[in-house]
C-alpha cells in the first residue's frame, strides 16, 4: 500500500536495515503503522510539517507494519503508531515515564514535541548515550497498558 505522504516510505527489511546502517550523525526516526490509519495519518502530518526543522539533526521515514514483519517484530510493535529512533546503527531509548523505554505510541501533540524529541535524542547521541530523558511533560504522553498473557 502507498502512503499519502510526503515522507520517504521503507518498502522492506532492506531498505529499513540501509536506512538504519547507512545515515550517520543523524537521528534515524521510523513511523511503524499504516497509510489508512487515522492516527498514523494525524502523526505523519506533525512529522511533515516537523521536517524542515529537524533536517540538521533527524532523517525521517515510514515503515509499513505489514511490509517489515520482521522489524515489526524485533521491535515489539503491537501498537500503531510506534516511533522508534536509531542514531548511527543504534538503537536510542527514551525514558517516557512508562515501562517501555524502545519507542512512542501514539502520535506527538504538537509538531514542537517531536521536535524536541529529536533535538534531545541527538544531542545525548552526540554524546554517546543510548538512552535519553524525554523532555515532554508526561501528561502529553499517551498512556497504554501493558498486558502479558500467559500461553
């Protein structure tokens, strides 16, 4: 399926692995979720308008959940949509006050949240962190419950 948008979409597991391993001191930021999902579609819009303001410190692209299964896996993405950050090869990790450090559910408020995301997530790469403090007040974070169930 294509996107609506104007951000680069990831068509497979090689593209995703090329995009993760082939931009260096820039923050990768990969939308997992999908075209026709209205709040996909309301996150895709506040990356869009995020672009120009973060093209010094971020590259930024959509990722099909049916297309990379793989990743969508790996990342443990069971809810849409999740953004995940890489910064030279790396997987980055934010403290968002929830259980679940490797990626955002949900969409950013305002297009200032990304964009202050971003710009916390580089410069704590920049400075070799793995893992950064969200600078968001977390009642701008979208809270999810975490369910386990036993097989």
């Amino acid at each position: 399926m294509t996107s609506y948008s104007f951000l680069p979409t990831l068509q497979c597991k090689a593209d995703v692995d090329a995009a993760i391993k082939g931009t260096d001191d820039l923050v990768v930021v990969l939308r997992f979720g999908r075209a026709t999902d209205n709040v996909c579609m309301q996150l895709d819009h506040v990356l869009e308008k995020s672009c120009g303001d973060v093209a010094k410190m971020a590259k930024i692209f959509l990722v099909d959940v049916d297309a990379v299964p793989i990743y969508s896996q790996y990342l443990d993405i069971t809810l849409i949509p999740a953004t995940v950050f890489f910064f030279n090869g790396q997987h980055i990790k934010v403290d968002w006050g929830s259980p679940d450090h490797t990626k955002f559910i949900g969409t950013f408020k305002v297009k200032q949240h990304f964009i202050d995301v971003v710009e916390t997530i580089f410069r704590g790469a920049m400075k070799g962190k793995v893992i950064v403090q969200s600078p968001l007040d977390p009642a701008d974070i979208t809270k999810y419950e975490l369910i386990f169930k036993d097989i």
